[in-house]
C-alpha cells in the first residue's frame, strides 16, 4: 500500500482526469478534429473554423487530443504559447500546448532547411528556446513551480518553431481556437545544445530573426515572462493534468524569443543566437 500522500496524489490526479473528461465538449468536436487534420495531410487551408469553438481551454484540448488519435504519428515534444491576459478563460492558464510530431522534426547542421507551411492559411517562424527531458516528469505531480521545474533534469538547445496552420485566422480567433488545431504548430527545427544552461544568466541568452535579409525581431530568452523556467513549469504541470506526464527525451519549445514573424512560400528565415549558432530554413508549400 502507498503511503497517504501518495494516494492522495493518485486521487487528485484522479479528480484532475474526470474534471478534465466531463467538461463541456463541442457536440461537433469529433468534427473540428478531423476537419483539421484532414486539411493538415492534404496540405489546404481551411475558410472559416470548422465547428463551434470550444467554451474553454479544456474543451479546446479534448479538441486537441481527438485530432491526435487521429494524427498518423508520435508526439515527441510540445510547443508552449504565451496567452494575453485579455485572451485567458477561468482556468487562469498563461500558456497554451500544442504537439510537436516525429517527422516534423528537423535538425538544423548550417544548411537551409525546408519547412512546410500551409497555402492559404497561417505561416510564420518563432525562434526557440527547447529543453530535452533527460528523466520523466512524476507521474502524480500535477503543478509545479519555477524552482520544482529545473529539478527535473534537462538539457537546453537552440531551435526554430514552424508556426502554421489551414486556417489563416488562427491567432486573431483565440487561444481556444489554436489550442484545437495543434497549437498552431507545424514543426520543429532543431539546433545545437546551450552547455550548463540553469547556470546562465537567461539575459545573456539573445536571438534575432530575419525575413530575406531583413531584421523582423529581436530578444531572447529574457522576452518570455517568468523565463524558461516558467514555461517549463507550465508544460510539466499541464501535461500532467491531461494526463499525459512528460517523459524522458520530450522536447518543449517554450515560446518565441523575438516574436512571430510571418513568412510566405519561398521567404527564407535566418534565426541567429548570439554567440552560439545560425539557423537557416526557407518555407515550402505543405
């Protein structure tokens, strides 16, 4: 028999799952799920949200995890989004998840990447700060502060999100909206690693991006809120809500650096980090 504060961690992850399954879903999420990633493998944008739109962020991610049963692939890590305070429900989340797939998965050696994005609808790079699990996350810890965050063993690497979606309107519709279609993720390109990460000043850690040569933005690590820690902290304590705890070799992309830079089919992108790599990719029709 487990001790009293393990089976009462095991019942509050209990609780958490059936509050998490007895929300309020979309009577058409079966609908907006398929709809998603039928337009995803086909590569086409989508006119309009394909349904209702959820009522909350946790209808948004029972959205969210119909489309990937249905999604032909392994989630290998989760990109973390920043949600504006005017866009938060009551669940008081101030970040959102999305999957991040085996095969939308590029490592970055010095040499253009091709990424697919999709004609027609939501295309734009982030620059990534990435941290790789090296052990799994306690199955029955479902919150975590900034400090519990970096207990769990982690590795820093450098990366680039391909933020793409069918639908064009995605991030002007809400959170709820790009929580339902993956998050608004597309892919992952990823860089080399940041030696002795938790012992840097996250201030020294500066990235810029640009479109065709132009300069679209700059920053770093100090542009995320709470820092990398806080973004960690978030997507170890949701996962484990979902009841999907993080595990050993995860990747999370915890939110872009210097901002979210548009970018068309054949715009090639350069993400830079300071002192550490260049990232070259060019955007192709999905």
């Amino acid at each position: 028999m487990g001790s009293a504060a393990t089976l009462a961690a095991n019942g509050d992850i209990a609780l958490s799952q059936e509050r998490h399954s007895s929300a309020a879903l979309p009577a058409d999420a079966e609908a907006i799920a398929h709809a998603f990633v039928q337009a995803r493998q086909a590569g086409q944008s989508l006119p309009d949200f394909p349904g209702t739109i959820p009522p909350d962020l946790v209808s948004a991610y029972q959205v969210q995890d119909l489309a990937i049963a249905q999604w032909p692939d392994t989630v290998v890590g989760w990109k973390v989004g920043y949600i504006a305070a005017e866009r938060r429900d009551a669940s008081g989340d101030e970040r959102l998840l999305g999957p991040i797939y085996a095969r939308q998965l590029w490592n970055a050696t010095g040499a253009i990447v091709e990424f697919p994005v999709f004609d027609g609808g939501f295309a734009a790079v982030e620059a990534e700060y990435v941290l790789r699990l090296e052990q799994d996350a306690p199955a029955d810890q479902l919150h975590y502060t900034p400090e519990q965050a970096v207990a769990i063993a982690s590795t820093l690497l450098l990366g680039v999100e391909i933020a793409s979606s069918p639908l064009a309107t995605i991030n002007q519709l809400g959170p709820r909206v790009v929580v339902s279609d993956f998050g608004n993720n597309n892919g992952l390109i990823l860089g080399p690693q940041v030696p002795d990460w938790q012992a840097l000043d996250e201030d020294g850690l500066r990235a810029e991006t640009f479109i065709e040569g132009t300069r679209v933005g700059t920053g770093g690590a100090r542009l995320l809120p709470g820092g990398l820690r806080a973004a960690f902290a978030f997507a170890l304590g949701r996962s484990a809500q979902r009841g999907r705890p993080l595990k050993q070799g995860d990747l999370i992309a915890t939110g872009n650096a210097t901002g979210i830079h548009d970018i068309r089919i054949g715009q090639q992108a350069l993400v830079r980090f300071e002192g550490y790599f260049d990232i070259p990719c060019r955007a192709i029709a999905a």
